[in-house]
C-alpha cells in the first residue's frame, strides 16, 4: 500500500480512527526508520491502527466486500481457472465465478491497476472482495501448493498411461495421511486421495460416486444438497473402485455383493473418519462415502437453534432421573448432533454416561462409548444388556431398530435410567405408533416414553449477502401465511457471493417438534390410538410443529420460506 499511504492516511483521519498526536508520532517513527517505514508501517506498529479494521474502512471506500478466507472454501474449479504464475504475480486468489465473472480477493483496495492487470491477462470481467494480505498469502500455499497435485494433476498423467499400467495400491488399506501424499503415490492414488481432500475442503457431508451408462459421476453433499463436480472418465470407474476397496478393506474381487468398510484419513491436519457403502448397479458399483471428523464435539444446546421456549423444555427433559427421550428424523437431519449437544450439556463427575453407537461417530471426553461389531455379535441389544451391569445413569443408544432393542431400553428406563435413541420417523408422534408396530406393548410405550423430539435441517441464508425480501403467492398459498405474519416477519434470502459459493445460503439450522408425553397422552397411547389422534391432542396442548417453528426463523431471517415448504412438505397442518 506503500505507493497510497498518503490518501489512506487522510481516509484514516476522515473516520476518526487516529489522532493528529498519533500521526505526529507516526511521522517520527517513520523519520528514525531512515525510509525502511511508511506512515501506515508506522502507525501499525505502534498500535495506533488495526489493519483489519483499516481494511474494512478501504473496502466500504471502494464498495468492496470484505471475505475471511479463513473460513471460506474456495471451489476447485475456481483455483483451477486461474494460473499460479498470475496468483503469484499479483498476489491474488480467485474465490467465485459467476456468470462468467470471476471475483479474486485481494489485499490492497486502493491498487485499482492489479484488478485491470488480471483483467487483462485473464481475458473476463474480474471483480474483488479484500481479504487481509497474510490471508491471501495463506490461501495461495493451501491451494496451490505442489506438495498435492490435486485431481486435474493426477488425470493428466493417468490419461499418459496404458490401461494395464494404473495401479491401484501401494498398500493394504486402513490409515491415509493425505497431508504426505506426493510424487511417490500412483496418479489413481493421488487421485481418489484429491477427490476426499476436495470434499473435506468443501465441507461436504458425503462423496457420491456414481456409475451412469456413459460416464462416471461424483457429487458432494454439501449444506444437504447435493452438488455435481468434475469427474474422471468412465473408463478409471474400475480403478477407483478398486482404490477405495484397498482403502476401506473391502473385498476388491466381489462385485455382486453390497459391502460397507471404512477409511482413516488425516487432512489438514485433521483425523476424518470415512463410512463407504458399495452397492452394485446395473452399469456397476455404485460408492458413497459419509465424511465424519474425528475431533471431539463440542457443541451446547443453545448452538443448536433452540427458541428459549424450547430450550426450556429441553432442558427439562435431559434433567428427568429416567424415562425414554427419543430424536426422530431421517437420515443426515442433525440428530446425533443433537444427541451428542444435550449428552455434553449433562456430563458432569457425579454422572455416569455410556453410549452404544454404529460407528462412533465422534468422541467425547469423559463418556463412556462403545462400538457395535456385529461380526462379534456385538449388537445393540447384546451392548445394551452388557451397559446395564456398568451401573450408568445416562445410556445413550445410536438407534432402535428392532423390538429387542427398544424393549432393553424400555426396561433400562423404568429400573431407573435415562435412555436417550433415535428412530426414523417422520414427526415426533408417529414415532409411539412405530414403537408399537416393531411389538413394543403399549403400556410399556406409555409408561416409560417421557418425550419425543423430531427434527430436521434447513439452510441459512448467507449473512454475507442476506437482502430484504418479500413472499411470493405461492409461498403465501402453501404455507398459508396471514397479515399478522406479514406484518412482523423479517424475511431474508442470499443473492450470491463468494462466501456462500453463489447459492445464498451457508451453513444449516435445525427445526425442532418437541412433544411431551403427559397423562392424557398416555391414555391414547395405552389405548393404541392412531398417530393423527395423538398428534391432534399434542398440538391441542400446545406442540409446536415443524413447520411452525421454521416459519418462525424465516420470519426472524435464519432462513428462507422455500427452504421450509421443502423441508416441510409433509406438515402442512
């Protein structure tokens, strides 16, 4: 900024942010530098200006957007649109392309000359967001550094080979170090080691890699929705296969089977843990990949998204001496999160917790978990009935899937203990009918049930280019909408920025249905009355549904009415 110090310095006086005092100072520090220091230097360095605070004050001037790339994962396909000869040159980094507009942050607002350059060499229209200069830095060595040669790399020199000549491993499977990965591993290794680097970058929740008729896909879920990227060609589909088979100890010469393994991998310095499924398709095996980081959990309950009504009765229920306290949801909705947020919100030294999970999924200091083998004949019931001479006050069962396991926990519930599960289901009542329907008996139902919460995940509208809205009348229409909620609600959506990736949304919230098991609901439940009744007398008592609690964080602009009518579709009450 060397060449501009003189009008920053004047911006810098403008806004109040430094004193003449300060800038007399500043001009002697710079004097007695002989030259080696500019007054910004200077300033800097007696602490008299924060070059954050500067850098925002530089980008509101310019109409520019400030971006943390600390926490912003740039795409792939935008690193690889731009060469590291012109991000080393200009000390830039590309972080969006839009409608054929590239967007580069840099560190210098003022150095209009550097965005004409890129334009320039680049041949597109190219517009910047300011990020701080060690940022930039920072992002240039994560992204294009050689030590990995990244998925194009890799395909290039797999395209140089020989069908016969790709091999597939260069050990037996178990632990990876992405992190050492180089020149010494295979191109197809390098490979399938890029595609999950990718995929944790991106903070994707799962790698889908497809085998279509004339080509192979591979998708990343990312904030739950699925997202296409560039693919290999069909005919590395069998050498990928294979690659993940080795790396997750699957057996590579079954392909008639389903087989489910997994993988260790340390990425950026972080221990991820990788579930893979195979599934054989007609046009081959079909792989998915759920991506858990193995770093403790940490999460409370107010991170959650809990309205202070909810927390309340939440914290209520975690607090009851026994009982059944069931999460209901599909599958990737939030509830081992949740399970995990209210398992640390309890553990305390005069507590004994004990959990039995398929995979454990994340660790948590002081809790006792253990691991379903059902090659061991380790199962649920098996590890729940062992739990019980363990003497815990909390157990914590991953899932009930069968009558045997719900009827343990049952009865772990009414010797004393509180249990905490999930089930599938699709609203927090129907899980009492399916407890009955797997031959559970009602009363036991009745009696030990104290509360059943569903949930599910919305996206949230990106903070960085959150705007005003307005509904539309379809939204109006299908979430009947009324003046009162018209007149009060703060609705939001995302236009697109380099923060969120273009799509207006980053990051996911929950949705919550609480229900509580009173006395009149017990009732209805020992008399094995239909799930419409018990929810009508739950929401009777005041039970807030789904869709209600999402229309209330689309109201206070968390989120979006279209992300609640299709999260929601089914509670259209």
């Amino acid at each position: 900024m060397a060449q501009n110090y003189e009008f920053i310095l004047e911006l810098l006086r403008e806004n109040g942010m430094v004193t003449e005092e300060q800038v007399s100072e500043g001009w002697e520090k710079v004097a007695a530098s002989e030259g080696s220091q500019n007054i910004i230097q200077a300033l800097q360095e007696l602490k008299y200006v924060d070059p954050n605070e500067m850098l925002q004050m530089l980008a509101q001037q310019y109409g520019m957007e400030t971006l943390d790339l600390n926490t912003y994962k740039i795409p792939p396909e935008v690193i690889e649109s731009v060469p590291k000869e012109v991000v080393d040159q200009y000390h830039i980094v590309p972080v969006m392309k839009h409608d054929d507009v590239l967007t580069i942050a840099i560190g210098d607002p003022t150095d209009l000359t550097t965005l004409d350059s890129v334009r320039y060499v680049l041949k597109c229209d190219v517009d910047a967001v300011v990020s701080p200069p060690e940022q930039i830095q920072n992002a240039i060595k994560l992204y294009y550094s050689d030590t990995g040669k990244g998925i194009n790399q890799a395909m290039e020199e797999i395209q140089e080979m020989d069908d016969g000549e790709i091999p597939v491993s260069a050990d037996e499977g178990g632990a990876v170090n992405a992190d050492e990965s180089g020149e010494g591993d295979a191109p197809i290794i390098r490979l399938v080691t890029a595609i999950i680097v990718e995929a944790y970058k991106m903070h994707a929740s799962d790698i889908h890699m497809e085998p279509l008729e004339k080509r192979y896909r591979i998708r990343y879920r990312v904030d739950g929705v699925l997202r296409e990227v560039d693919a290999p060609p069909k005919y590395l589909q069998p050498n990928i296969t294979s690659r993940v088979k080795i790396m997750s100890r699957l057996d590579i010469s079954e392909k008639r089977l389903p087989q489910d393994g997994r993988i260790q991998m340390r990425v950026s310095g972080c221990d991820i843990d990788l579930r893979v499924s195979t599934i054989p398709t007609t046009h081959g095996e079909s792989i998915v990949m759920r991506i858990l980081e193995k770093a403790s959990i940490q999460l409370e309950i107010p991170q959650l998204g809990f309205y202070a009504d909810d927390q309340k009765k939440i914290n209520q229920i975690i607090n009851m001496p026994d009982g059944v306290f069931l999460v209901t949801g599909p599958t990737g909705s939030g509830k081992t999160t949740s399970l995990y947020a209210f398992l640390n919100t309890i553990n305390l030294p005069n507590r004994k917790i004990i959990t039995v999970e398929d995979p454990v999924e994340y660790q948590l200091p002081g809790i006792n978990q253990v691991q379903v083998n059902n090659l061991a004949d380790m199962t649920f019931a098996n590890a729940l009935r062992a739990m019980l001479r363990q003497a815990p006050n909390i157990i914590m069962v991953g899932e009930i899937r069968d009558a045997e396991t719900a009827t343990i926990a049952i009865n772990a519930a009414q010797t004393g203990h509180l249990v905490f599960s999930t089930l599938h289901t699709n609203d927090a009542p129907s899980a009492v009918t399916r407890m009955i329907d797997m031959g559970v008996q009602p009363f036991l139902v009745s009696s030990s049930v104290r509360a059943i919460m569903a949930q599910r995940l919305l996206r949230r509208v990106c903070k960085n280019c959150a705007e005003p809205t307005t509904p539309t009348k379809e939204e109006i229409r299908l979430l009947k909408l009324d003046d009162q909620f018209m007149d009060t609600a703060t609705l939001k959506k995302g236009r697109g920025c380099p923060v969120c990736g273009g799509t207006g949304y980053k990051g996911r919230v929950g949705i919550y249905e609480i229900f509580q098991v009173g006395e009149d609901i017990q009732h209805l439940i020992y008399k094995k009355m239909s799930a419409d009744v018990i929810r009508a007398a739950a929401r009777k008592g005041g039970m807030i549904t789904l869709r209600e609690d999402g229309l209330r964080k689309a109201a206070a602009g968390i989120t979006s009415l279209q992300e609640v009518i299709t999260t929601t579709m089914g509670d259209a009450e």
